[in-house]
C-alpha cells in the first residue's frame, strides 16, 4: 500500500544567536508536533537559516506556527515555503522498521 502525504517547509533566517534554533523549535513542542526534518546553516554575516519540514500538519496550523515564529526577537524572517509536495512514506515506514530491527538484533547480542 502506499501512503501519500503532504510535506510542508518552513524557512526561518534570524540572528546567529545561541537559543534561537531552540526557541524556533519550542513553537513546534507547544503544539505536540515533532517537526520531521530540520537543517540548520550559519551563514557568513552572522546569520542562521532554519529549514524545518512537517508532514501532515494543515496549512493553516504551519501559519500559526510560522506567525508565532516571527514574533521571536532574535528572527529577521519566517515564512511558509509555498512548495507542498507529496512522498511515498510506505517505503521509507519499511526502512525504518527494518534498521530498528537491526538495531534490536545488534544490541541483544
């Protein structure tokens, strides 16, 4: 069977400052919404870029977390990338149920 879901990307530039990623990252938690993709690059002009990706989370929900994240002092821009595109998780469920059993495997022995 194949699942077919909707991955959101939210961008965030800010300030290279040592508590934003976990400030951006608490506007996600105070949701109970684990973000599943996040990549975090310091730029040259003492910036940050966060890319955060969420499966299945509606539109509507990823603005108010977006609205929430903008209002942080230390954060130049947050938007909602406009790109939404849909993936195969059946496969990638199978992958990760297959290295946990590996794992399972690796640490009994």
């Amino acid at each position: 069977m194949v699942e077919v879901s909707t991955v959101r990307r939210l961008l965030v530039l800010a300030e290279r400052d040592q508590g934003v990623l976990l400030r951006v990252l608490e506007r996600f938690s105070n949701l109970n919404i684990i973000p599943d993709r996040v990549n975090a690059v310091c730029g040259p002009s003492d910036q940050i870029v966060i890319e955060i990706a969420v499966i299945d989370i509606p539109a509507a929900t990823c603005t108010l977390i977006v609205a929430k994240i903008a209002q942080l002092p230390a954060v130049l821009d947050a938007r909602l990338d406009g790109v939404e595109r849909t993936c195969q998780l059946s496969s990638l469920k199978h992958n990760i149920a297959q290295i946990a059993r590996i794992a399972t495997r690796t640490s009994a022995r």
